[in-house]
C-alpha cells in the first residue's frame, strides 16, 4: 500500500500576471483486493516404526507389557493410540519410565518426523526442564535403556516411544 502526500496548493502564475493557487488532483486510492488464502495443506505421515512392539491404550495394560519386554534387554517400541502435546507433560502411565531412564543415567531424546520445516528446538527444551523424580523400583526394568520420543513435526505430538539398550549393551 502506498500512502500518498496530502493535497497541497500550490501558487500559478497565469500570463496575465495573475496569481492564482492551484490544487492538484488526487484521486482516491483504489480499493484493496484481498488475496484468496490458499487452502489449508493436511498432510499425513505415518509413524515411523511400522511394526511397534506393543499398542499402548490403557495405563494397567501397559505396564504389565513393557516390564518383562524391556528385561529381555532387546529394542521396545511403544505406539501410542492418544498421542500427546509435546509441550505437555507425558501421560501418567509413561511419566514414570522416562524418569527411570534419566534416573539411570540413560538419555531421553526426540526424533522428529513428518517435518516440513526445521526450528521446533524450543518446544523440546521445554519438554525436558523437569527434573526428574526417584526412580521406583517398578521401573527398573528401564535401567540400561535409552529413550527416543518420535514426534510428529507438525502437530507437535508424541506418537511413539522406543527404548533402545544403551550403547555397550546387547540387542
């Protein structure tokens, strides 16, 4: 938009002498057009382990899954059917095992997928400024693990969680 200068008058000198003020004509600016908005991009993108160990619905449930899972010192990957805000804290039932995890010396970070463009770093060191709470002995099946949270990039969500042996372990 161009904003133009006020009308001004300005002095004319006519042939006869004659002094007379001058007004320059400006016209009205022309009305604004508004661009169509393009239409919204929905894009989907499948987690990224397509074959994950065990389906996470119910807090009881998986718990009694993941604890002799995570004792046979193998890769576990937990795909989770209510995923959750990234910025928010983890669900009850996970909360624990994360804190295992970093209680144990073990670290827990985020692999981003589905990502159309790169500076999210904020949201994942809010995600971790807690600190973490006494490991129970329920969790200690974690110890040795290390964690990834597979977030979705564009909705900022955790859809997955893998706990991997820590390096010097066998799978």
């Amino acid at each position: 938009m161009r904003i133009l200068p006020a009308e001004t008058a300005t002095p004319v000198v006519s042939n006869a002498g004659d002094v007379a003020p001058a007004v320059s004509a400006v016209s009205a600016p022309a009305p604004l057009r508004t661009a169509a908005l393009p239409a919204p991009v929905i894009k989907s993108c499948a987690r990224p382990i397509a074959d994950p160990d065990l389906h996470v619905d119910a807090a009881a449930d998986f718990q009694r899954q993941l604890r002799p899972r995570l004792r046979m010192r193998q890769r576990v990957v937990l795909d989770l059917s209510a995923p959750y805000a990234a910025q928010a804290a983890p669900p009850a039932g996970l909360a624990p095992w994360i804190d295992a995890v970093k209680g144990s010396g073990g670290s827990v970070s985020v692999a981003q997928y589905c990502q159309m463009t790169r500076g999210f770093g904020d949201w994942l060191a809010r995600m971790f400024a807690t600190t973490p709470r006494d490991p129970s002995r329920a969790y200690d099946a974690a110890h040795g693990y290390d964690m990834i949270l597979h977030a979705d990039a564009l909705d900022r969500t955790v859809t997955q969680v893998e706990f991997v042996p820590r390096a010097g372990r066998a799978l």
